[in-house]
C-alpha cells in the first residue's frame, strides 16, 4: 500500500511538474513566428496624397519580397512614383528590389481628408506682366476669392487637420507596431503642404531620411532641389510667403518635382502662357505621363533609402 501510494505521489507531482514546464515552453514556441510578423522596415514613406484623390483607394504592394502592403490612401500619383521607383531599382541594381525594405503609409482621412472646393475655371486672359500674374495666383490660390465661404473653409480646414495629422498618425503609427523607422515624406500638391513643417520635427528626432514632393504650391523661387524647371523656377503659388520648400528643409536629402507648364509651382508669365496654349498644364501629370526627369526623381529616392538601410 505504501509503495503505491508513493507511485501515485510521484505520478502527480510528474504531471504537474510537466504542466508548469509546458506553460513556459508553448509561449516560447510561437516566439519567432510573432517576431516574424512585427518585422520593421528601414524605412517608411509617408505619402500624402493630392486635393481630392480620395477615389482609386487600393492597397498595394510595392514588392514581393516585402511583407507589407499599404493602406491605398498614398492616392494614384504617389502610388505610380512608387512602382516606377520599384521598377527603376531593379533595372540599375541588378534585379534588386528597393522597396523590400520600405513601407508606404499613406495619410488617412481621419488624419489628411484632401479636400478641394469644386469650383468653375474663372476666365482670365494670359497675363502679359508679372503683376497680372499675381492677380491671376491670387484668382487660384485662395478659394474665398471664387467660391462660397463653405468651399474655401472645407480648403483651409483640410489643410489644417492635415497638418496636425501628419505627426499623429506617425506617432499612433509607432505606438501600434513598436517600429522607429527613418521617414521619407512624399506628398502632392496639397499634400506637400502639409508635409512641409515636419521635415524639422523629424529631422530632430534623428528619423528623417529625405523629401519628395510634386508639384508644391510652397515652392520658393529659384530652390536648388526643384527638378524640371530651368534654375529652379519662379517659385509656387504660395512660393513667396516666408514659409516655403527652402524655409522649412529639414534635410539636403530633398526632390521638388516641378514639371514645366505646372503653374501651381512654377507661376511665371511664359508658364501661364504656355499651359492656356497647351490646354491647362502639367500639374496632374507627374508619373501618370512618363516625363523625362521621372528616373532622376526615382534614383534619389532610391538613394534616400539606401543611406538609411545600408549605413
């Protein structure tokens, strides 16, 4: 009786034993599967789109080797620049894949809502002077001079979220995955608005790894980064207020892709005159339309990220 009683004695004490031990080792079976998955990119662009894409929302992924897909809301323009950049890459670097280490976070409409006024095309003759110029920017730049109160508050106020929002997503961002990437910010039009004032607050926070803009109304006269127009240009719409693509550059890592005849960022009297022959211009065309200064674009991003993720 008592050699049974101590079988049963040590059978139990086996068992839990066991239990303990297999409470520590079945967590420590699914570690490498849950590390796999928080896996971090070197980089991260932060992509925001133009005044009112807020259609052709798809989720996309920039390459297969990359276990990442973005949210969609990098809109059409950022989204083509991103696959040219792609197929740029591996066409320089043998095969490679530059996005295999970038994510694309693009700007949500609880943090960037991208609106623009619908509104008629004023009629307006081709300036002659720099000062019909002026008036004719001012006609364009603010909507309160041709809309209702309604249209230009909408303007302003998506502007104004999207400011505030650029630094929150980031954050939420971080907090969500526990990822401190470097930041390419990449925004068109109104979106590089928004994105402007950030290149400082990233740049002191030791994450900001380049700029890429197109077609930015901040554009300031004559900016060494500016790609496509002669000597920099004659500045954006909003180019000429103290805060503009020179005033706000965080980094020498900067593209501001202006192509000729786009008015929003090269607002000069041949510019004009050119883009009411030409029947309005380039402002929507960047990567949409190939161009002949897409690949210079596409390989300074690739730089960009490979100063980051190959230091």
């Amino acid at each position: 009786m008592l050699s049974t009683y101590r079988f049963r004695v040590r059978s139990v004490a086996a068992a839990l034993i066991a239990a303990f031990a297999l409470s520590f080792v079945v967590p420590l079976s699914h570690a490498p599967e849950a590390q796999a998955q928080r896996r971090c990119p070197a980089v991260a662009v932060i992509a925001a789109r133009g005044s009112g894409q807020n259609g052709h929302i798809f989720p996309t992924s920039y390459s297969p080797q990359a276990p990442w897909v973005s949210n969609g809301w990098e809109g059409e323009t950022i989204r083509a620049f991103l696959r040219q950049a792609e197929n740029r890459y591996q066409a320089t670097h043998g095969g490679a894949s530059l996005m295999k280490d970038v994510e694309v976070i693009g700007l949500e409409p609880r943090y960037y809502p991208a609106i623009y006024p619908e509104y008629e095309v004023p009629a307006v003759s081709v300036p002659a002077t720099a000062a019909q110029a002026a008036l004719i920017a001012l006609e364009y730049a603010l909507p309160v001079l041709r809309t209702a109160r309604r249209a230009a508050t909408e303007f302003t106020g998506s502007v104004q979220v999207g400011r505030a929002g650029v630094m929150r997503q980031i954050n939420d961002y971080e907090a969500a995955t526990g990822c401190h990437p470097s930041y390419v910010l990449s925004g068109y039009s109104q979106g590089a608005m928004i994105l402007l004032e950030h290149e400082r607050t990233l740049a002191r926070r030791g994450q900001l790894a380049g700029a890429v803009y197109f077609g930015n109304p901040n554009t300031a006269p004559g900016d060494p980064a500016t790609v496509g127009v002669p000597g920099g240009g004659a500045g954006g719409m909003l180019g000429f207020l103290p805060f503009n693509s020179l005033s706000a550059a965080g980094s020498t890592n900067r593209v501001n892709y202006c192509l000729p005849q786009d008015a929003v960022c090269d607002l000069s009297v041949p510019t004009l005159q050119a883009s009411a022959q030409s029947g309005g211009g380039n402002h929507g065309r960047y990567y949409l339309w190939p161009s002949q200064w897409d690949n210079q674009v596409s390989d300074s991003f690739g730089r960009f990220v490979d100063q980051v993720r190959y230091r």
